[in-house]
C-alpha cells in the first residue's frame, strides 16, 4: 500500500487512465525495483517506493521498526491549520494542541499580539521558497520581525533570506531557521546557505528510500534535528509518515495530526498529542488513531 499526493489534477487522471508509466512485473528486490522507478516524478515514485516495501516486509513477515531496530515512539504533532477571518479563535477551540501557522501579508499587531497570548504556536512557515505562491501574500519585514519576537520558540520555516530587510531581521534568530519545500536530497542540505539546527522532513518530496534514508543518516551525522511533514495525505501515506515520525522524530512539532484535523471545524474527542505507537505486525503500515477517523 501507498499514496501518490500529486496535488496537478490532470496528472492524476492520466496516471489512473494511462497507467504509472513503468511496468512494475517481475520478480525484484527492492533496488532494483527502485531502478525502474527514475523517471517517475517524486511523488509518483514515493507512492510506489513505499508500496513496495510494504509488500517487501509483508513477504518477509517484517515490520519497518523490527527491520531498522527501532521501537516507535508516541508521536508529537502539531496542527496546521488557516487562520482565515477567525483569527486566533480558531486556535482556542483546539485547547491543549501545539499550532504550525503560515504567516501572510494581511496579519496585523493584533492577531500576533494574540498568537503569543497563547503560547502554542511551535513553527511559523513564511513558504517563500515555493514558486507558486502569490507574491502579495508574503509576509514583509515589518511581520517578520513581529513574529520572530512575538514568538520567540517557535521554528522559522522556509524564509526569504535572499531579502536584505529580511536578513537583517532574521540575522540573531539563525538557529530558529529551518527549511521545507528545497529539501528533497542530501545534495538539497549541502547547498542551504548555511548548516541548519532543524529541517522539516517529508518522505514523498525525496522520492526513493535510499535517498530518504541517506537523508535521515547524513541529519544523524551532522546533528540536524528533524521534524517530519505531510502533503495532505488522506489514506495510507498519512500512516506511513506517522511510522516514520515515531521511529526518526517522535518528539518534534510533526505536521502528521490525524487527518480529521483538517476538517473546516475539527470535532470534539480527536486523539490528542503525541498519538500512541500504533504500527501493525508486518509491512510497512501504521492503524489510523481513533476508530471513526
């Protein structure tokens, strides 16, 4: 089992119509399986990297922890979440959770004044490093620096540190500065403009297990702190990187909440942080946390 997040819509239709493009037939282990996957766009080829190994250890009889030597973890995660014309009040409906917020143009004294009134928001993501992003919505050096002091805890996630107004402001809190969307190989992390003390870490975005994993010894290596992320995963995906969350990061502001947090009004009773170790026996699968979810 595994899941494409291809967020092109088109895409999707052709690849359910035409098929993945690669005739995944035979008998393989798993490289060489990922051999014929180097075409694929990332996060095709995650989806069928991840499926594979699933069936790998399901064939064994293995589970992922028992093959790496791992004992999952309760999992930390946080909410991310719009904020929209709510404001902070939506935040204050999910009493007792941590917040992963994206800051946009419009925000104002007011509603930063009531993000740090709460003291729960562990990551702020600016999302400058995507290309897609409407540049009216970036946040300016005025809210950047209300942020980074109003929020003097929280993780700075892909900023624009190519702005002199933004470097300047960003200059003491280099430790807090973390990255996201760059990331999709070791050679991503060489090229960063300096070592980072954290990176967000989202399996589909490397594509294959081998880079994924070199990333995870690499971070070890050099001591990287991750945290892990999701790309709106709705079915299996959100359980595999739940998995890795609890045997890599386990105790970090993860953006892996049940998906019922996604919800536009989250119901009451969702399972709070950190979600129990729920892996199953074998393969490469994590049951989902609560029983209606």
């Amino acid at each position: 089992m595994g899941e494409e997040v291809g967020y092109d819509a088109e895409e999707q239709a052709r690849f359910q119509n035409d098929g993945p493009g690669v005739e995944p037939v035979g008998e393989h282990t798993i490289d060489s399986f990922s051999g014929l996957l180097g075409g694929l766009h990332e996060f095709r080829r995650w989806a069928f990297e991840s499926a594979a190994l699933d069936l790998a250890l399901r064939q064994a009889g293995l589970s992922l922890h028992g093959l790496l030597g791992r004992t999952p973890q309760p999992v930390g995660f946080v909410v991310s979440t719009a904020l929209g014309d709510e404001g902070a009040e939506r935040l204050r409906r999910l009493e007792g959770m941590r917040f992963k917020l994206d800051p946009v143009s419009d925000w104002d004294d007011q509603l930063v004044a009531a993000l740090a009134e709460l003291n729960s928001i562990d990551v702020v993501d600016f999302k400058e490093a995507y290309t897609w992003r409407e540049p009216e919505r970036a946040a300016p050096p005025a809210l950047y620096r209300l942020l980074v002091d109003a929020l003097p805890n929280a993780l700075i996630e892909d900023p624009d540190v190519g702005d002199q107004d933004k470097a300047a402001v960003l200059g003491p809190h280099r430790a807090r500065i973390t990255w996201d969307a760059v990331i999709h190989s070791v050679e991503d992390v060489d090229s960063l403009p300096f070592l980072p003390r954290f990176l967000n870490s989202k399996p589909s975005r490397f594509g294959s297990l081998r880079r994924l994993l070199e990333f995870y010894d690499v971070c070890a290596a050099r001591g990287i702190k991750l945290y892990g992320g999701g790309q709106f995963e709705l079915g299996p995906g959100r359980g595999q990187i739940q998995y890795l969350a609890s045997l890599f990061h386990p105790d970090r502001p993860n953006d892996v909440a049940p998906r019922a947090y996604n919800d536009p009004e989250p119901r009451p009773g969702l399972p709070p942080s950190p979600l129990e170790p729920s892996p199953e026996d074998v393969g490469f699968r994590w049951r989902e946390a609560g029983a209606t979810l």
